[in-house]
C-alpha cells in the first residue's frame, strides 16, 4: 500500500512536469526512472506474495502413489525433496494433474513386479524420487525412479504398430524415448483405471507446454528413467534483453544468456555437413544465425557481419549454443502474452509482448533453439575436432 501512494505521488509529480511550459526534460527523466523503480518494486512484493512453495502439491502426491501401488500390488516409497521450493501460485494449482499422470506411469509402466526387481538383483521395493529446485530463472521438477528404464524395442515397436513412424525409420535413443509423448502412444497391453485408455504422456506435454514449460527424458534400461519439467518461475513478467535480428526486436530471457560477444571470423569453423560452430576458450558450440533459424534470412543479410553479435545461451540442463543477431538494444522487463492463444504455436518462440511504442515483440524459446541446433549437430569432442581437422 506504501508503494502504490508512492506511486501516485510520482504520477502527479509526472502530470505537473508535463503541464510546464518548459517541458523540464530532465525533471522527468527523473521522474519516470523513479517510477520504474517503484513499480519493480510493486512487482516484486506483488510476487512475494502470490509465491507458494510446493509443498502442498508435493505431499498430495504420496497418497496418488499410494493407491497406483494399490491397484498394481507393487511396493513403492515416494521421497519428497525441495519442497519449500517457491513458484507463482497459479503454476502450483496446475502442476497437480501432469505430476499425477507422471507418477501413476512411473509405478505402472516404469518400477518392475517385486520378483522382477529381486530377480534383477534389486530390493523389492521400488523408489521414486519427486524434487524441486530453482536454476537459471527456471523451476525444474525431477521424477526420477530406479525401475526398468524404458524399452526402446517395444516402444519402436508400438509406434510403428500405431503407425506414429515409418517402419524403416531410423531414430535415436532420445527420439524413441520421446515416442511416449505421440497422442494415443499406449504400450499397456490391457486397459486397467492405470493405462491402457489411449490417454497418455502426451497430455501431460501439453499441460506442461501450456505453462510455458517442457519435458526431457533420460533412461538406462535395466536401472530407470528420470523425467524432468523445466517451468518458468512466474507466467506474468520475465527481465528480457532486447535483440535485433533481421530488422525485429525480439526477447531473450536475460536468465538464459551467459556472455555476449562480437563476432569474431577466425573462431567460427564448418563441419563436414555443413553446421558451423564457433571455437570460445577452446569450447566448440554450435553457431546459430538467428534470422535464418526463424525464416527471417529474406529480410536482413545472409552472411555474416563484422556488426554481429554472439549471445552466448545456455538451457536449463547446461547445453550451450551461440546466437548472431544484428544488434543488442536494451535490457528490459516484459509482461509475457500467449502467442499460441492468440496467433498459434511456433517453433523457436515461447510467447509474445508488447514493447513501449506499442510494438509486438516475440520472445524466443532458447531451449527449443539450442535443442534444435545440437540436433543437428554433434558435438562431442572426438567429433568435433575430426570436424575442424577435416
């Protein structure tokens, strides 16, 4: 309530600046910069506020596991960690659905019978593990048991039988654990109140990318999967560093960017396939040209400038990539508007805002960008240096 009259003084000290004949140019350029800085500080005790910490989420999700092992006869403990771990609220009333389809799964599909589990040399009881903590500006939420991992045979199998992909499809091992995603996936041979209803991990994807989020897969057969939600902290405001590429402005989440840096030719290499990536203190990343990635490359110039400028970007599990974008203009807070609510999905971009001059401004998804770019790159030492030597 202090803050909201300290904000109301300084719009009639605004008003009053802005009926003098003189203009008092510098007066207000005092005012307004005080008036920013009240409201970030309105933001933030409005945040403090509606921030919750997981708790009350986390612990509903003991008796979930309790009644999934009810119904499979199978014994598992649930271990809760970071649960004072705080998000907005509104994330924490809509994170309850996807964790429960997420830890039924675990106990249906992913822990083994008590006979498997002793056969495999394993105790009887199954564990999963649910945690939350903060990194990078990000909530990251792990569900992690220690079952049989996923079976990539069956799951190929599956979803060729499904008709997902082509029979002679050749895919990667994180490309068949991401086949559990496709709508209708389902490898439960009978249909229980657990599975089989052709209601699968693809709900839970589309939950999670509603809230701006994603889900990655890790599994070793034989000793269990992890599976990890990386969520924005708040679905409201975000510090953004505003970049040009091809003549727009757009957001980069200041908490996704490392360094920045002037393009410098001699670091930058190409690999056989044609990817480049840039040389930084001896670590090779792949090199993105932000225009072309977005189909803007028929706006700007194609080839690279001395003018560019490297951002150097980094996702939640700590993989790196390099964006050229033509110019840095500011650093700023935006208010984050659904692009997929009112224009649609795009690849490469998380939301929208609108900047002062009442501009749209798009706001890049850099964990998708650098997903895409080590996708099509192979950045493994080995690998890359055969690149650079061939």
């Amino acid at each position: 309530m202090d803050l909201v009259g300290e904000l109301v003084i300084a719009q009639a000290a605004l008003e009053s600046i802005g009926q003098r004949e003189d203009g008092g140019q510098q007066e207000m350029s005092k005012r307004i910069a005080s008036m920013k800085t009240l409201t970030r500080d309105i933001q933030d005790a409005v945040m403090a506020v509606r921030a919750q910490p997981v708790r009350s989420v986390f612990q509903r999700m003991q008796r979930v596991v309790r009644e999934a092992c009810s119904m499979t006869s199978k014994d598992v403990v649930l271990t809760l960690e970071g649960e004072d771990t705080e998000v907005d609220r509104t994330l924490v009333e809509k994170l309850s659905d996807p964790l429960t389809h997420m830890l039924r799964n675990a106990v249906d599909h992913g822990i083994e019978s008590a006979e498997d589990r002793v056969a495999a040399g394993k105790s009887p009881t199954g564990q999963i593990l649910l945690s939350a903590g903060h990194r990078s500006g990000r909530i990251l939420i792990t569900i992690k048991d220690d079952g049989g991992g996923i079976n990539r045979e069956r799951v190929l199998a599956t979803a060729i039988k499904r008709g997902i992909i082509a029979p002679d499809a050749v895919l990667t091992d994180d490309e068949i654990n991401n086949l559990i995603f496709a709508p209708g996936f389902s490898t439960a041979a009978t249909v229980s109140d657990l599975s089989g209803r052709g209601v699968g991990m693809d709900v839970v994807k589309q939950a999670i990318q509603g809230l701006g989020g994603r889900v990655t897969i890790s599994s070793v057969e034989g000793q269990g999967t992890t599976f990890c939600l990386s969520l924005p902290l708040t679905l409201a405001v975000l510090d953004g560093m505003l970049i040009v590429a091809a003549g727009s402005t757009m957001v980069v989440p200041v908490s996704s960017v490392v360094e920045t840096m002037m393009v410098n030719h001699k670091d930058i290499y190409m690999l056989p396939d044609g990817a480049n990536v840039v040389s930084i203190r001896g670590v090779c990343m792949p090199l993105i040209p932000l225009a072309s990635e977005l189909g803007l490359a028929g706006f700007g110039g194609g080839g690279l400038s001395d003018e560019d400028v490297i951002l150097v970007v980094e996702n939640e599990s700590g993989a790196r990539a390099a964006l050229i974008v033509e110019d840095i203009r500011d650093q700023a807070q935006v208010v984050i508007k659904s692009i997929e609510k009112n224009y649609r999905q795009m690849s490469g971009v998380s939301a929208a805002t609108i900047l002062g001059d009442g501009s749209v401004s798009l706001i890049l998804d850099v964990p998708a960008l650098v997903a895409n770019a080590l996708g099509r790159i192979d950045t493994r030492p080995s690998d890359v240096r055969t690149g650079l030597a061939a």
